[in-house]
C-alpha cells in the first residue's frame, strides 16, 4: 500500500474553544509589503477537529489538513505544543 502524501499542518494559537469538538486556531505569519518593504504581520482562522476538547484557549496547537468536516471545519488538532498560563 502506497503512503499518502504529506499533508498541510500549520502551528497556531487557539482562539476560541467555545465550540463541542471544535476549536479556532490563529497562525501568524509576516509579509513583506510589495511596494514599501515593511513586514506586516498577517493572520488565517482556521476551524479544527477536537476529538476529545483538549485543547484550550490560549494554548499552541499544531493542526492538519483533513477531508471536510462541515462547511467550514477543514483541518484537525494534532498536539497541543504548550499549554496556556493561566
């Protein structure tokens, strides 16, 4: 049996938990402007699958692209890379 190919994961944080099953992760990422130069720091909110609720706001999360999930759910949780301080 063949291995499947690699699949988009992305390292963000969890904005919201509020969701059964579902968390909202933010990834940031810098660009550079294409006329003046300057980074600008620019964000993507993704909805992910949170089998069990583990992960909390505020806490890093590493996440992978899946099949969809709902109409707007496309990626899952992996691991919680560390924990929020609360």
């Amino acid at each position: 049996m063949a291995e499947r190919g690699r699949r988009k994961s992305l390292v963000g944080t969890v904005t919201s938990d509020k969701m059964n099953k579902t968390i909202t992760v933010s990834a940031e990422r810098l660009e550079k402007h294409p006329r003046y130069g300057k980074y600008i720091r620019r964000r993507t909110l993704c909805k992910a699958h949170d089998e069990n609720n583990e992960a909390r706001a505020g806490d890093t999360v590493e996440i992978m692209a899946a099949r969809p999930l709902s109409k707007t759910k496309r990626w899952r949780l992996v691991r919680v890379i560390k924990r929020a301080v609360m």
